[in-house]
C-alpha cells in the first residue's frame, strides 16, 4: 500500500447522494474504475465507504495525491453547508486517520489548496476546520485511550 500523507477534503455541490450513487456518476460520466472519494458523508452524518483505504482515490486530480491522500466528500451545497452532525462525522475520520497514518495536520486540506482549480471543498472552512480538528485531538486521543483500556 502506498504511504496516505494527505486526506483531502470535498462537497458535493448536492443536497442529497450517497457513495453508490456518486460511484455510479463517477463510473457512467467519467468512465473512472470506481467512486472516486474514499469516504462520503451524507446529510445524516453517517460514514460511507466501498473502496477502503488501501485503494486510490480519483478525487484530486492533482499530481500524485490521488495515490497518497485519502478522499472525504461531505454532502451538501454553497446554500445548504454541512449539518452539525456531517462536521462531527468529519472531525471523527480526520482524527482517525491522522492516527493511523501519522498524517500531519497542515495535510489536512480542501481540494482547492493542494493547486486544483475549483471552489471545493465549497461552504467548508479549512481554516477553522483545521483550528477545530486540532482542539479535538487530545479528547480523541483519551476517548482511544479508555477504549484500549476497556478492551484490553
């Protein structure tokens, strides 16, 4: 497995879609092989994932990031942003694989900051997601702590 040094976020630009449904755009628009984030997140908050993390995205269109990054698309638009519990969710998967990839937080970036010519990850703000990701890090750390600790 390539090195993951990157997770790249993404919007969908839709209110509504789920990782099947995007795969199936991705396969019937673009002719790629598969979805092309590793993880979506729809309007509910769940976690969503066919190709795992070990498989490339064709999320970045940038350089080499597809072979190293992991990909995130949050489902929502300019008008309707992220709900509370897309943001927890995001917060969660940052957190875990920062983890287990030892990724570094300044990797943690929008789809538009790694050179892309685009507006995405569109009404989510990198900046203050990244001062938020940073403040959740040590209770995520105690919360996988306790939990080691409780399973043995």
């Amino acid at each position: 497995m390539t090195k993951r040094t990157h997770i790249i976020i993404h919007y969908s630009e839709s209110n509504t879609g789920n990782i099947q449904s995007f795969e199936k755009y991705h396969k019937e628009t673009h002719g790629w092989p598969h979805v092309g984030y590793n993880y979506v997140i729809p309007r509910d908050g769940s976690i969503e994932n066919i190709i795992g993390e070990n498989s490339d995205g064709i999320h970045a269109g940038v350089g080499m990031y597809n072979q190293h990054s992991i990909g995130v698309c949050v489902v929502c638009t300019k008008e309707h942003g992220p709900t509370k519990y897309q943001m927890r969710t995001l917060l969660y998967i940052c957190n875990m694989l920062i983890g287990r990839y030892n990724i570094p937080l300044k990797n943690v970036q929008g789809h538009k900051e790694i050179g892309r010519n685009t507006d995405c990850p569109g009404p989510i703000n990198m900046d203050v997601f990244r001062i938020a990701l940073e403040g959740s890090r040590l209770a995520y750390k105690r919360f996988c702590y306790q939990l080691d600790s409780l399973l043995g």
